[in-house]
C-alpha cells in the first residue's frame, strides 16, 4: 500500500539522518559512545508514546528495546538544552514531510480537492521559559509561559500541518505556511480565525470557505443599504433556515451566502446562562441584543447552492470538532501538557519529545485505519502502544518495517471500529448522509 511506504520511509528519514543532522547542529553528542543523535531522540520518542508518563527508568527499558543497556542516569545527564534544541528541530522537519492516506470513499467531501479543519491548542509552561515562550498572563501570576501550536487537518486524505506560535500570539493574523489554499480546497476554521479580508483572498485564489458570523459584523443588501440582521432573520417563516446572498462588512463588502439557523429552546437557554456567568466574572451583564442571538447559528460561506446545500453546509462545519477531539487525544492519552514536578528542561524535553510522538502516532493511525472517522482513534492509539517493540525492531529494514505497518495495519483495523448510532448520528454517518442532520425551525 502506498501509505505503508510513505510511513516506512519518513519514520527512517525521521529517526535516521534528521535526527542526526538536527544533533550535529544543536551540539548535542560531542563524543560518540552509546548514543547518536538518532538513537537518543528514538529513545525519548518511543519511550514516551510507549509510556507518556515514562520516568528515566522507564526511557533506560526503552533503550534496551533498540539494543542500547544504559542506565537512567545515563538518559538524565543528557537532558540538556541542546537536546530540547535537538527535538524541536526534529519537530520542525517532522510537520514537513507529507504523509496522506488514499482519499476517503465520501462523496461530499469529495466534491473537494481537499477539506481542510483548522485549530490551536496551548500549552502551559513553567515560568522560566517566559522569555522564549511568553504567555497570555493571568490574574493570579500564573499562565507566564505557554506554546502554542497551529495545527490544520485534511478530513479528504488525512494530512497534517503544523506550526508554532508563542502562547501571547493571537490566532487572528495568523500566517499560514502552506499559504492560499489550494484552488477547489474548503477550509473550516471557528470565530478565532475569522477574518474578511482573508476569506476574500481564498476565493480569489479559487478556494472554498465556511466560517460562523462574526457577531457586530455590519451585514448589507446586495444593492448596499445597511441590513439590520437580527431583525431580518427574527421575521423569517418559512420551513427552513434563512438562506441568502449579501454583502458582509463595512469595507470588504464581501459577497456571502448567509445561512441563519433557528436553535431548539434548551440550545438557546443553555448559551444565555452562559453569557450571564461570563458577563458576571467581569462585573457586566450582556446585552439584550447579544441575548437575541443566542437563539440562532449564523454561518457565512462563499459555496453556492449548487455546490452545497444548506444541510450539508452545517454537517461540514460540524466535523471540524474532529479537531478538538485530536488535541484531546493528545492531551489526555499521550500527555501532552507538562509535568510540573520535574525540572523546566526535562519539561521542554519532553513536551517536544511527545510533539514528535503525536504526529508520528498519526501517521501510524493513518496508515492503519486511513482517515476513516467511523474508527475510534483513542481506541487505536491504544492499541498502538502494545506495537511499539517490533515497530523499533524493524525499523532499520525498510521491508521488515513496511510488513510490520502492514500487520499493524490489520490489527487495529479489526479493533477500532465505531458502532453505528441510530439515535444521534455520528460525523461519518452525518457525511455520507447529510438528511440525517436533525434540524426543526
């Protein structure tokens, strides 16, 4: 299979000559004994993707798996800055290199030449990394430090991009290092991300976007005059949602198609009780206006009735939540926040130990049960710690390596799968049929 080669090969590129090259330039091995730079961060990576809570004894077990007998000592003495220099450089080249898996068999995602989900996750970090990784704050001294990392996923073939920010940057101006999307590509972000002039810039480039309305957003009739939108939707009878083209923004003025959703009485009570517990933390209470919205789901998007319906719109912008439950696969199964009881180096070292981990575990995932949402990733991640032994033992034959990822591949595909839900349809369920999107005005 085509996605077993690309695995095979960029985990030896990974683990072989990046590894190595990245050690040569941080300083990391100035004398050759047991360890190379490539065997080290194999060590630190397997060790915590086997364990994510792995001690130094635990790293020493893993070494022997790799056919190297040193002590946990051994392993702490070359906790240093050069090794945490090391793995972020390994991580940097990691998120480089493209591994994607056959496109999935759903036509509406199909309809796309890819179908990009966008996000971030922070980071907490100890305070002495403030100057690298300044945070946001907070009013109790704490959140000084924190990283954060940009992460975007292609539900059509599975791929990841990744970069890093420090905690303080906002998520708005935002550069993208892939750059435009690619042109019939659709891109998902949430109101963190949400900007006119970009999504302007997309459809230039011939790409397609979907975003919520950003609320205080002026919105205009075609022929220009002001709209007062909640007023305009609140008269709205028909059997469906409002549906329409206008114009968005005071100097973009750009062309959208709005959709606004009517949301269930118990939706909208569970959104004002919030709006009045986030007002109340700031002294406020909120506005009758920001009150009337909570009764509806506004979304913009440059897709014509013809390429998407509004059905299939919503199940679309739905499915970029497979992205939070990533972060949250990454965070509550491999651990991925820091240690507070151990150093602030061998925090950093292990945070971009376990950053490498996470996307070599999706490759692996990838190539097991593909970009297939109807199988449970925790569950295969699971399953994927019991694979570590002879994934290190074959790692050096690329053959070898290729059988192992194809055995892999078919037990966790036997494992994983997801049971089919009658009464609330799941992601998978809801692309393949977007009628069973459940919606009453």
């Amino acid at each position: 299979m085509r996605i077993v080669t690309q695995v095979a090969a960029g985990m030896q590129r990974v683990f072989g000559a990046i590894a190595d090259e990245a050690a040569d330039r941080c300083g990391l091995i100035r004398r050759r004994r047991k360890f190379s730079g490539a065997t080290l961060v194999q060590v630190l990576v397997w060790g915590f993707l086997r364990k994510p809570n792995a001690s130094t004894a635990d790293l020493a077990t893993t070494a022997s798996l790799i056919g190297l007998e040193v002590t946990p000592q051994a392993i702490e003495k070359r906790i240093t800055r050069p090794l945490v220099d090391t793995l972020r450089q390994v991580w940097q080249s990691m998120v480089q290199i493209a591994i994607s898996s056959e496109p999935v068999a759903i036509p509406l995602l199909q309809r796309f030449s890819g179908v990009r989900i966008g996000d971030s996750t922070v980071i907490p970090l100890p305070e002495e990394c403030a100057d690298e990784f300044p945070g946001c704050g907070g009013r109790s001294g704490s959140g000084r430090s924190a990283l954060k990392i940009q992460v975007t996923w292609n539900l059509l073939c599975g791929m990841l991009g990744a970069w890093l920010q420090t905690g303080r940057e906002s998520d708005l101006p935002t550069a993208d290092p892939e750059g435009l999307p690619p042109r019939g590509s659709l891109s998902i972000y949430d109101l963190g991300y949400f900007c006119l002039r970009r999504f302007g810039a997309w459809s230039t480039a011939g790409a397609y976007w979907i975003s919520r309305l950003q609320p205080g957003t002026l919105v205009f009739q075609l022929q220009g005059e002001l709209l007062d939108l909640l007023a305009h939707v609140d008269q709205h009878q028909g059997p469906g949602p409002v549906d329409e083209w206008l114009l968005v923004g005071r100097e973009e003025q750009l062309r959208c198609r709005l959709i606004a959703l009517r949301v269930p009485p118990e939706v909208a009570a569970r959104r004002r009780q919030k709006a009045y517990e986030k007002a109340a933390k700031k002294g406020r209470t909120p506005s009758a206006q920001h009150l009337a919205w909570c009764g509806w789901t506004i979304y913009i998007t440059n897709c014509d009735e013809q390429l998407l319906t509004w059905k299939e719109l919503v199940v679309l912008y739905r499915a970029r939540w497979q992205i939070e439950l990533l972060f949250k696969l990454w965070k509550s199964h491999n651990r991925l926040a820091v240690r507070k009881e151990v150093s602030p180096l061998r925090q950093l070292a292990e945070l971009f130990s376990k950053m490498i981990a996470v996307i070599l575990q999706h490759w692996l995932l990838l190539c097991s049960i593909g970009n297939r949402l109807r199988y449970s990733f925790r569950k295969a991640a699971a399953r994927l710690q019991e694979w570590i032994l002879p994934l290190t033992q074959t790692l050096n034959d690329f053959d070898r390596l290729c059988q192992t990822l194809d055995h892999l591949l078919r037990a966790i595909e036997k494992l994983c799968h997801m049971d089919r839900r009658r009464k609330h349809p799941g992601t998978t369920q809801l692309l393949l049929n977007p009628q069973l999107l459940d919606y009453t005005a």
